[in-house]
C-alpha cells in the first residue's frame, strides 16, 4: 500500500498519481499512517460527488470507523487535521451553515486596500533584512512569515504571538509525534489573545467573531479563529513559496526583467492547477455503504479529497498549457459546502508577496539545481523546505 505521503513528499507527485491510477482507477487505497488506511479520491468527478453530496459523505469526524474501532489511538499524530473539532470543518447542514457564517462575514469585512498596502510594507520590511547578504531562503525568511503576520494583524495578534503560531501550526501540519503539542500551543495563544479582546475589544476580526450572533460562546469562537487562521496559513505559505518556484525555475517565467513571456497571474494559475496550496484535503466519511469509482466503500470509511490528483485528471486537464491559461476550473478550494471561504484574499497576500520579492530583488536567481528542492514533510501540503536564493546585495536594504 502506498503511504499518502508519497504524493508529498516525492519529486514527481504526478507519477504517484499515474501509478495510482494504473492499480486503483480514480479511487485508491492509501496509507495515512502505519496500519491506518483511507480511500484517495483522484477523479474530478468523483471529488465533487464527495464534495457536494454531505447527506452521504460526512464531515464528522466522529464517523470514522477505523478510530471508533480503536485503530487510530487518541494520541495519533493525525489528530490535529483529522479528529472531530466543534467547529465549521467538523459540521454538516445547518449546523455547517451557522458556523460558517461567521467566517464569510469575516472575509467580507476585510478592507483589501488596506490589506495590500499593510502586506506590500511587510514584504518590504521581510527582505530589507537579508538584502545586504545577497542570499536568502525565500520560505523560511519570506514566505512562511508573510501570511502569518498579514493573519495576525487581522484578529489582533502582535508580531512575537505570530512567529508562535507558525512554529505551532508547521507541527500541526506534519502529522508527526509533535503535531498534538503544536495543536495544543495554538490553541492556547489564540485563547489568550480572545479573553483579552473581551476586555479590551478592537476593530479586528477576534472582536468581531466575540460579537458574531451566530457563535455560541467562547468555544466555538475560538474554534473558528483556529479554522480561519490554520487554514490561511499553511495554504498561503505554499502558494507564495511555489510561485516563486515556478517564477525562478521555468523558463515560460524566469521573471519578467529576464524576458519570460508568462506573468505573475499566469504562475499563480498554474500552481492552483499543477502544486495547489492543499495536495490533500481531509476528510470525508461515508455514512453508508456505497460504491465510487469503482471501489466498494464501506460505511465509516475516510476518503481523502486528493485535490492535486483530481486537478491532474486525464479526462479533465490536458496538461496543455497554451489552450488552458486562465483556466480556473481547479479544485484547488475544495468544493461544495466546505469550499475554501477566502480564495480572494489569499490571492491578494501571494500576488503581493511575489511581486514585490521580483521587484525588489529583480536578479534573485536559485542557489541549488531545482532537483535538489524537497518539500517540507506533510501528508497534506508540498510547500518546499527552503527555497535558497542569491541576488545584488543591498548595503543598509532597501524596502
């Protein structure tokens, strides 16, 4: 059986997913963690099928029968991304409904302006500190900083509490011995910051989530800082970090001052489509015995929403690139009633985020031969470890 982290962790998750293909059809048998196995949903239309039909594959953790059964120990390190929370993820119907209001609301309320211009001054002040080296690494430095503090400045956070949480969520994220500690830092920071915001509210998204009529208390108001801020995070690192891949190894790219003919829109595009920020997605449960793709699934069985798989799908993508620029009918955010409530300003943050590291740094160049870049581990994200560059120092940096 082939682990799920495969598809991760391999410099060709395509050929994972060929080979998958080849054996299973469009719906396979993984391995999540020793002994613990799980259907990978990799055909388009099957994706949606789970994705939308919520009456028969459930958000509910709590059905899952390998943990019911005693399978997956309580201690598991895939807990934190798969056990049942009292929060949006983990609810269906109404109940789904209620708690993601709060959520949309709290997208719309975000002023894109002022995001651009705040995450545009983070970026600069991020590479004023490594301008007059010459050299950086554009995830650890850049990329995976960004998003938490343009997130950390939207619910109240201060700089030091985000650097925090990043360390927190990079052990959520990898599912490993650490990934309970990490839930468990997280959501002690973020509760920290909401009791002080009931003493002392502010124009943030804490204040506004303690003030929302949908949320019952404090529990569920943390629940859903913990979604909205988890989600945002490790999804948005990857998209900055694998544009930049993109932008500085294809020669279609190779950045605009150097004569590559495709832009920053088009390398957004094509990562949502090739590398999206989810490579796998958890999880869905079926309440009954059903069949998909050919595979008899069983009641209580997990199915893994293989968005990268589903993307590559031969009946659906080409792999053609000049006929399916601007194409964005990926599944990159999911679909159906837990589709990703923020595509918009993520976008906004990684545009940003690439545009201006180009502009200030327009001879930024890769410090390693491409093949030698390997992803951070996780059964569920391919954000690269470390993306080493050089470029012309700066002397005293410059934003």
């Amino acid at each position: 059986m082939i682990p799920l982290s495969a598809t991760t962790t391999c410099q060709d998750p395509h050929a994972v997913f060929r080979r998958l293909r080849r054996e299973w059809g469009e719906v396979a048998w993984v391995e999540l963690e020793p002994g613990v196995g799980a259907w990978l949903v990799m055909g388009y239309h099957e994706l949606l099928t789970i994705a939308r039909q919520e009456k028969l594959y459930s958000r509910d953790a709590r059905n899952w029968r390998l943990f019911q059964e005693g399978v997956v120990p309580p201690d598991s390190g895939l807990g934190p991304m798969m056990f049942w929370r009292p929060n949006v993820i983990g609810a269906d119907g109404a109940e789904h409904r209620r708690l993601r209001r709060p959520l949309d609301d709290g997208v719309g309320a975000i002023d894109q302006r002022r995001m651009r211009k705040s995450v545009e001054s983070m970026c600069g002040q991020l590479i004023a500190r490594f301008a007059e080296r010459g050299s950086a690494d554009l995830v650890a430095e850049y990329a995976a900083v960004i998003p938490m503090l343009a997130i950390a400045d939207l619910f109240g956070l201060d700089v030091e509490q985000g650097h925090e949480l990043l360390a927190a969520l990079r052990a959520l994220f990898g599912s490993a011995e650490d990934s309970q500690e990490g839930n468990r830092r997280f959501e002690e920071i973020l509760g920290g910051v909401m009791h002080a915001r009931k003493s002392l509210p502010a124009d943030d998204l804490t204040t506004r989530f303690l003030a929302h009529p949908d949320l019952n208390g404090d529990a569920e108001v943390l629940q859903s800082m913990v979604v909205m801020i988890s989600a945002a995070q490790e999804t948005t690192t990857t998209w900055i970090s694998q544009t930049l891949r993109l932008m500085l190894t294809d020669p279609r790219f190779a950045g605009r001052l150097r004569g590559g003919r495709l832009g920053v829109d088009d390398a957004l595009d094509e990562v949502l489509w090739r590398d999206p920020p989810m490579t796998n997605m958890p999880a869905r449960y079926a309440l009954r015995d059903t069949e998909l793709g050919g595979q008899r699934i069983r009641r209580g069985d997990a199915l893994i929403l293989g968005l990268s798989a589903a993307n590559a799908d031969p009946r659906v993508h080409t792999g053609d690139q000049t006929i399916e620029l601007g194409n964005r009918a990926h599944l990159a955010w999911s679909a159906g009633p837990h589709v990703c409530p923020a595509p918009v300003p993520a976008r906004l943050i990684t545009r940003t985020a690439v545009e201006t590291a180009l502009h200030l740094l327009p001879d930024v160049r890769l410090a390693v031969v491409a093949g030698e870049l390997t992803p951070h581990p996780s059964p569920w994200t391919r954000c690269p470890a470390s993306l080493p560059v050089h470029f012309s120092a700066t002397p005293g940096g410059r934003s």
